[in-house]
C-alpha cells in the first residue's frame, strides 16, 4: 500500500526534476534583465543614438494622425462590446425549496459530486458544508485538501467527519492537482461540480447537468460578493458586487453567441469524464488556473455555456488597496483587490495574449460557435483590452501633450459610457432579479474603483513580464506523466484507506 509520506516524496521529485540548475537560473535571469534594458533603452528611448519609437509615436500623432478619427475608433469600438451585452437577459430566479416539497420532488442532486479543493479552511468549511447538504447528499461531497507535506495542515479531515462528507488528503499544494484527484475519485459520476471551499450555495441553486451534451460540456454559475446584507459590507465588496454581476452577464452573452471564455473559477460544473482530459491538457500553473481550464476547454472542442439563475455568494477582498492578510486563512483569500489583480488575476495578462492570439488562429473545433467565441474573446479576454493597457503609458502621455482638453473631454466622455451602462445593468437587469446594487456605490464609488482598478490593470501588465522571468527560470511543469501517476497514487491511498476504515477516508 502506498503512504502519503512516499505520495509526496514522488511529487517532490517531480518538482526537483523540472527545477533548473544554480548556474542555468543565473544565466537565464540576468539575460532576461538585460534583454529588457537594451529593449526599453534601444527600442523606446534610442537618444542620443536615434529616435526611439516613443519619439516617432509623437511625431506621427503630431503630424500625420487624424487625432479625432483615432478616438472616434476606440469610442465606436467600446460602445459595440460594452453595450451589446446588454441586450440580453438573465433566466429567470430558480424556484426554492418549498416547489419541490409541495410536489413531492426530491431537490437534491443525486447523480453529481460536488468537489470542493481547499488549502487550510477549516474555519470556514462548516458554512459552506451545510449550505452544500442541502444541495447534494454528504455522500456526493468530497473535500480534497491539499499542501505541500506529507501530513494534513488542519483539522479539515475531523470537520469533514462530523458532517459525513467524504475528504482526501492530497499533499502537493496545488488546486490542479487535487481536482485531477477529485477527478478520479468522483469516477462512478457523470458530472461533477467545481466550486471553492468560500463558495456558499443558495436554497434554491439548481445543478442544471441536463444541459451538458456531448459538445456543452461545462457551465458556469454566476456569481455575487457575500456577506452584503450584514453592516460589516465595505463600499469595496459592493463594489465588486456589481462588478461580478455585470461580468456574469457578459459571459452569458458570450456563451449565447459561442462560448463563454472560461467559466467563474469560483464555481462550475463539468462533464466529469472532459474535466479529466482538461486537466491532462492544463500547463498546470497555479495562478489563472480557471483561465487556462477554459482555454484547454475550449480546444478540446468543449462549449462553455453560463447558468444564471441563482447567483452564487463568494467572498471578496474588504478593502481596495490597504489590508492585512488573514492569517487563519490559507491560499491566496482574504487579502486587498489590489494584491488580488496585481499579483494574481493579472499575472498571465500580457502572455495571454500569445494564447489567445494561437486560439483564435488555430483551432477551430467549436464548429459555427467559434465566430462568436472569437469575435467576444478578441475584446474582452486579454487581446485587445491588455493591447491598450500596455499602450497606455505611451499613447495617454502623449495624447495629453499633443490635444490636452480633447485627450481630456473624450476621457470623461468614455467614463460617461461605462457609467450609462452600469445604470442600464443595475436599473434593468438587476433589478428583475432582485438583485439591485444601491445607487450610492454606483454613483459614488464604482466609477473611482474602476479607474484604480484600469490604473492597477496596466501596472500589473508589465509588473507580469518582470516576473515572468521566475516561470522561464523555474521551467514551471504542468500536469505531466509524472504528475498523472502521482494522482493515481494518492487515489489508491484513497480508495485503501476507505476500504480499510468502512469510512471515506
């Protein structure tokens, strides 16, 4: 029988052996350094040598651009993307408990798992497990913590006791590989639900796995911040309230017209069977994890298509750019909007692009839905919108000095169409739902929050390329042959403990 301790002594060596020499790390990080500089200094600057390309970017929108006709293309651009969205609508709320009761319909979903990774959460896997048993049988549920020991971090296995759901301990920490175990361990279903261990269901949530089809193969949930009915609320998590919900819709226009981009990685829910292959296809990184899920999704010719009706409550960061970290809480939750774009949500911004650029191009197995896919991913995901964002400290400098009070009055003429529609979203399509954000923090706070957050997306842009260097240097794996035969390890681990102990282990 194999132990956990030799589980993670083979998974350390799988990290060992994709960990690059002493010498090969020097080499190839001041390399990187030096290929910046000459770029920034040869390239950008060029003085006293030649005229780099920020001095040509002035002289051409000084001398040859149509200022006004520039501007008239991006405005056109943004009105397209931002308000088509609108011109769809949510379903309509998911019926409560009380409609099954009286029709003697049982509400729980008994042929799906709910799988739920988590990285030291025993002290909030309580609330999450008893909105989950109302949805799913305790049988149907499975814990997988994960860290980096051969030996739990927390009490998570005694929790998972007391409420009779099903835990496995997989010690290498990583959200990817413990779904790849969960994946195994779930096999005797044919859908399995994703979700995070901050994620609490609602009384009326609905697993909708009838829609998974031989090419829809998983679905997304919209989502909302929790804890907002509660004075604790922050300006901030209403914020990203709103902000959430209006994502939510945007991917289901996208899933309506193709194909969402990727599903919320707070929670989705999977054909069991492709989730395996997906995760087979994932590069494995930690940060972006649900991002590259439906990228590989989408390449193996799977449909993502958005449920919206139940919003699903996850936690947000309370503060915008100051706050301490909680310490009884692991993984990357409770920390400040900031640290959570700038060192998390943004980091494969800029390479992205690489990847998008290789899907949108070369593949093509979505049949018809790739034109909407692609036409959606083109704006929203990380092509054209990280474009401006490094654009941004070149083009807004220089527009400023060439046209300062036009640069200025289209600013705040772009700022007046975002507010336009978040009022139309709020006013209209929230409000159906019951689901109305107040009109203080849209008035008085969302639109600063966006512009810090536009401000934090295009630092965050080349803060990605400096540290991207860690990933060339490290040669990050990805779930590799190593790696699947380490997941069969840890089920085995699994299915013998639960034989031995009558219990799932």
């Amino acid at each position: 029988m194999h132990t956990s301790r030799s589980f993670y002594n083979m998974a350390r060596l799988v990290d060992i052996k994709h960990q690059r020499g002493f010498w090969s790390k020097v080499l190839i990080e001041y390399g990187i350094y030096t290929l910046f500089i000459a770029f920034v200094y040869f390239v950008l600057i060029g003085m006293p040598l030649w005229k780099g390309a920020v001095f040509w970017l002035y002289w051409i929108m000084r001398h040859k651009f149509v200022f006004q006709g520039g501007w008239a293309i991006v405005i056109a651009i943004l009105v397209f993307y931002t308000y088509t969205p609108l011109l769809i609508i949510f379903e309509d709320n998911a019926p409560g408990p009380e409609y099954y009761e009286q029709r003697n319909i049982e509400p729980r979903a008994l042929n799906t798992a709910l799988l739920i990774p988590t990285y030291r959460s025993a002290p909030i896997l309580g609330n999450t497990l008893e909105a989950a048993l109302k949805v799913f049988p305790a049988e149907n549920i499975y814990i997988v913590a994960n860290g980096n020991s051969s030996t739990p971090l927390d009490n998570t296995e005694e929790i998972c006791r007391e409420y009779g759901v099903n835990h496995i301990w997989s010690p290498v920490g990583s959200k990817i590989v413990a779904l790849f175990v969960g994946c195994y361990a779930v096999n005797r279903f044919r859908s399995v639900l994703v979700m995070d261990d901050d994620c609490v269901l609602p009384p009326n949530f609905i697993v909708v796995a009838s829609r998974l089809s031989d090419t829809t193969r998983c679905i997304g949930y919209t989502i909302k911040a929790a804890g907002l009915e509660t004075n604790e609320a922050t300006w901030c998590q209403k914020a990203q309230d709103l902000e959430y919900k209006l994502a939510g819709l945007q991917r289901c226009f996208s899933a309506t017209v193709g194909s969402a981009t990727f599903p919320h990685g707070a929670i989705s829910l999977w054909d069991r069977a492709f989730l395996q292959k997906t995760l087979e296809h994932h590069p494995g990184f930690s940060i972006s994890e649900d991002w590259f899920l439906g990228d590989s999704c989408r390449r193996l010719g799977g449909r993502i298509q958005m449920c919206s009706a139940v919003f699903v409550e996850t936690s947000t960061p309370s503060t915008l750019l100051f706050g301490e970290k909680n310490a009884e809480r692991g993984g990357f939750g409770e920390m400040t909007v900031f640290r959570q774009r700038f060192t998390r949500w943004n980091f494969f911004t800029t390479t992205g692009v690489w990847h998008n650029i290789s899907y949108i191009f070369g593949s093509w197995k979505l049949g018809g839905w790739e034109v909407g896919t692609k036409i959606f991913l083109t704006w929203k995901i990380q092509v054209y919108e990280t474009i401006l964002y490094l654009l941004t400290p070149f083009i807004l400098p220089v527009s400023l000095i060439v046209q300062p009070w036009f640069c200025v009055a289209m600013s705040f003429g772009i700022l007046g169409l975002y507010l336009l529609q978040v009022l139309i979203f709020n006013e209209f399509h929230l409000r159906r739902k019951n689901e109305r954000v107040s009109m203080s923090t849209v008035l008085g706070f969302y639109m600063p929050y966006k512009i810090i957050i536009s401000f934090i997306n295009v630092g965050s842009c080349y803060w990605a390329l400096f540290k991207m260097r860690y990933g060339v240097v490290k040669e990050w794996p990805g779930i590799s042959v190593e790696g699947i035969r380490v997941g069969e390890v840890d089920i085995e681990v699994y299915q013998e403990g639960a034989d031995e102990l009558g219990y799932s282990h």
